[in-house]
C-alpha cells in the first residue's frame, strides 16, 4: 500500500509530536500525520539505546585517550572465525561498479540518477549542511524521484531538467547516530537525525520502490561497533514491520569510516546479515578517525593531507582487509572517494587530475574492489573504463580471499611524510571555507579543485589540533603552537577576504566560520565532530 493512501488513514497527531520548522509549500506533504506517528514510534523505541551506544563511545575513548589501542576483539573471535555469509544482494545492486555521491537538492538529484553511474547515493550525510528546508524539501524531492515525475527548471538558464528512461539505483544515506534533528521533538526532546532521515524515506518510498522492481537501499555511515551495527538491524526490523514489509526488504551498505569499526568488519556483517550487501571504504571520514582515535598518541602525528593518500601502508591494510573481509561473506567490497574534480580552463591542470582519479580506480579495481565512488559525473567514464578493464562480470565477489592476514599493526602504522607550512596553510583556509559553506546551507563545495565535504573539513580541523598538541615541527617554523596557527589564519583571512570582498565575505559568513574553527583547533580535547558546534549556528 503507498504511503499516499496510508497516510489518509492516520490517527490524530500526538500533541507530544511538534514540528518545529515551517511547513510551508509540498512540507507538509512528507510530514503527513502518519509519517510523523512512524517517526515518533521509531524514536521512542530506540532513543535510550543510542543514548547509550553514544556514551559506550566516549567511555572508549577514554580507554584510547589513556593509551590503549583499538584491537580485533577476543569475545567475537568465533564470528570471525566461523564460516557464513550474508543474503546476496538483489538485482540492481549485483553491479555497483560506478556509484555518484552528492546532496539531495533537485537539480543534483535528477543530474545524478542520469548520470550513467549504476548507483547515485542520495546524501543527507555529509555532503548536505542539514538545514531544516535541506532536509525536508531532500525527501520530497526524492519521492518524486522515486515516482518518476521530478522536474527541475533552472530560474537563471530557464533548462528543463528531467529523468531518463533509465536511471541509476536510488541509495540513501542517513545522518550517523550522533547527530539530532532539533526541529522534530518527540515527548519534548530532539529525535535521532538518522532515523529522521531513514524513517522518512522508508515511509514513503518503500512500497513504491517495490512497486518498480527496486526496493528501499540505505547507506550507513560512521559505526563505531558491532553494537551499533545490531541497533541498526533492530530498527530495520522495526520498521518493516511497521510498514508491513517481509524481512529483508530494507537493504544496507555499511561505510567502515572509522578506525574501531575496521576492526569489527566481520561483526558488523553478521549483525546486519539480513540486511547487508556490502562494506565501503569511507577513507575521508577514516583518515580522521584514524587521528581522533589516537589523538593521545605522540607516535600517531599525521603529515600533510595531501601526503596521506591510499599508497600509505595503513590506508592499503584497511582496504586490503575490507575486500577479503567482504568476499569471504559474499558481501560487496566498495572502493572509496577521489576528491579530484574537473579543472576548467586549463588543460593541463586538468589532465593531471584526470590522472590522479585513473591511478587510484585503476588500484581498486585490480585490487579486487567490486566498484567505487565518484563525485562529478564528468568522471564516470574514468572510473567505468578502469573497473571494465579489469572485471568483466557485475563484480569480483569470486575472487580468492586467501592471503596473509592483515595484523593489528598493520592498521595502525603511522603514515610516513612531513608537516609544512603550506599544509597548515591549506588545512586552515579549506576549513573555514567549508564551515562557511556549510553554514549558509551548502555541504558540498569544490575548493581548490577538489570536492570538499564534512569529511575532508575534519581532517583539516583535527590534524590542525593533533599538530598543535603535540607540537608538530614545521622546518623553518618551528612546532605548531597557537601563535603560529593565529597568525597563519590571519593572513589566509586576509587574502581570501581581499580575494572575494566585504559584502561576499559578510554574506558568506566566514566571521562566524573563522572563530568557530579557530575555538576548535585551539581547544584543549578534540571535539568529536565539526558539525555538532556549526549545527548551534546553522
């Protein structure tokens, strides 16, 4: 049955139900009575659970923070060593050899299902700043998306944008469990941004994905455990069961983005085995984790950003352990992001960067990843030519996933490379523009001639706070200290604000991003995310 009908079968809203933003325009058509009813359900159900699987993180920290180090766990070790498999992955996502990745605003969504890419994820996560219009207006463009009537016309070209006939798989991707949704409150309280932006999806588009021989498919991001893997599955089950669907239906794809869940990829498959079709190699969000994890580690510094690429043996052991990890579970191996856009207006510029994304998918093809991640459309055809080459069928789930285990240490060597000044430069004025951006309801913006999102801003904020802590020497600069990092942000302030002008730099609210990443960079402990100070501003 559609959600359309469903929804005029509704009860009463409950007055412990408050929407606080505007409803205005379609709104009130994606948060109908009985959306909200599901919605309240969900969060009551599993409120104290995330409560608690919030502070299981902290308290493992802590144990990090005081010098222990993340390990394979011994009470799971019979996961790890048993032989089973996950159900296999349904039709249209057997071959995801090119996925496109990007905010859901309409003219992206449109642009990015007729990309020609096999699968488009539809991102509330880190590529969208989760603005109250974002969001909801997101989910309504997506269900016109899954019904096949979304339209586009671009007020300044006046281009009609609308679907092609054959359109890429619709994967969504939810916020992760840490983020809140402050204008939905269930019994007084802000309710879980994931399951805001999972619960509403499901709601309206299951039935109606079913309906087109697809079915409803999710990307989950940031896990830190098993646990939470298994959270995850309990409100799968809920919600099926809510929506009168059979078990199963509701399909996942875990991003293994931070350090302690690389080494739970087995626990986090059997948990979600009904569920899941496969693990990706969220490197962004990993190579930050890998920082914030050890940020007590004095031996754990990162060089540069730009040194710290998939060729550095701890980035190479976690892909390498992803891969035979999925294969040996018959799960998909997914490759991860380049953040290499197209350059225009100079050739050359642009053929290097061509380049550097033809390098990295050719490694993860011949690797035996089963697809990867791109984020302009211009670059697809790269990507396809590299996975064609090498994996004739729809994915590599046959390939042998013997070999020498990858240890414990392998995962945790510490990249090799330099900290300079051109890096602290560099990771400073990205973030404060990515703060910016995000702060006037942008979450995804090429800076530089790279795609930049929450991501790749935390790596800038944490590796500025993991050098100044423990006092990283620049050659020439002497170590990282707050005078440096004051006087290094002064002047890139300075130079962007010549560059762009006062009315452009008060619009763009780059005061208010400038001080937030300053207060963050100078704080005594790493603040666990970026976007939970930005979101007291946005």
């Amino acid at each position: 049955m559609d959600s359309t009908h469903r929804s005029t079968e509704a009860r009463p809203l409950s007055p412990d139900l408050q929407v606080v933003g505007s409803l205005e325009g379609n709104r009130s058509a994606v948060l109908t009575p009985a959306a909200l009813q599901f919605l309240g359900s969900l969060e009551r159900r599993f409120r104290e659970r995330r409560a608690a699987l919030l502070r299981a993180r902290e308290e493992r920290q802590a144990t990090f923070d005081a010098g222990a180090k993340p390990d394979f766990l011994q009470e799971t070790r019979a996961i790890r060593e048993a032989h089973w498999r996950v159900r296999s992955a349904p039709h249209d996502l057997q071959d995801r050899r090119v996925e496109i990745t990007g905010p859901v605003d309409r003219k992206m969504v449109i642009n990015a299902l007729n990309s020609g890419a096999r699968v488009y994820m539809a991102d509330f996560e880190d590529s969208t700043s989760p603005t109250w219009g974002n969001l909801v207006d997101g989910q309504m463009n997506l269900i016109d998306a899954v019904r096949g009537r979304i339209r586009h016309t671009d007020g300044d070209s006046g281009k009609t944008y609308e679907l092609n006939e054959t359109t890429a798989t619709l994967v969504v991707r939810p916020r992760g469990l840490h983020l809140d949704e402050r204008h939905l409150l269930v019994d007084g309280s802000p309710m879980s941004g994931a399951l805001f932006d999972a619960g509403l999806y499901l709601f309206h588009n299951a039935h109606a994905l079913i309906a087109k021989n697809t079915g409803p498919y999710l990307y989950l991001p940031k896990l830190e455990s098993h646990r939470e893997a298994r959270w995850w599955n309990d409100v799968l089950l809920e919600a099926q069961d809510l929506l009168g669907l059979p078990l199963g239906t509701v399909r996942v794809t875990v991003l293994i983005e931070t350090l302690p869940a690389a080494f739970e990829m087995d626990e986090i498959l059997f948990e979600l085995r009904e569920h899941i079709v496969g693990l990706n190699c969220g490197r962004w969000d990993y190579i930050f984790s890998f920082i914030k994890t050890l940020r007590g580690h004095a031996s754990a510094v990162l060089p540069d950003r730009s040194q710290v690429g998939m060729d550095q043996p701890f980035l190479a052991a976690y892909s390498q352990l992803l891969i035979r990890t999925c294969h040996r579970r018959g799960a998909h191996a997914m490759g991860g992001m380049a953040a290499q856009i197209p350059v225009k207006g100079d050739a050359e510029a642009d053929a290097a960067a061509r380049q550097r994304v033809r390098n990295d998918k050719r490694r993860e093809a011949r690797n035996g990843h089963d697809g990867t991640w791109v984020a302009h459309p211009g670059l697809i055809a790269i990507a396809l030519e590299e996975f064609d080459a090498v994996m004739p069928g729809q994915n590599q789930l046959h390939l042998d996933t013997e070999g020498e285990a990858i240890t414990r240490d392998e995962l945790l060597a510490v990249p090799s490379g330099t900290v300079t000044h051109a890096g602290l430069a560099q990771n400073l004025a990205v973030g404060v523009r990515y703060t910016a951006a995000w702060l006037s309801g942008r979450g995804c913006v090429p800076i530089d001639h790279l795609m930049e999102d929450a991501a790749t801003a935390e790596i800038s904020r944490a590796q500025v706070w993991q050098w100044r802590r423990h006092g990283a020497v620049i050659e020439g600069n002497g170590a990282v200290d707050e005078a440096l990092i004051q006087r290094v942000l002064a002047d890139e302030m300075n130079t962007l604000r010549t560059d762009i002008g006062d009315v452009a730099w008060t619009r763009g609210r780059f005061d208010e991003a400038a001080r937030l990443f300053e207060r963050l960079v100078l704080a005594r402990d790493l603040h666990p995310f970026l976007t939970l100070p930005a979101y007291e501003l946005l």
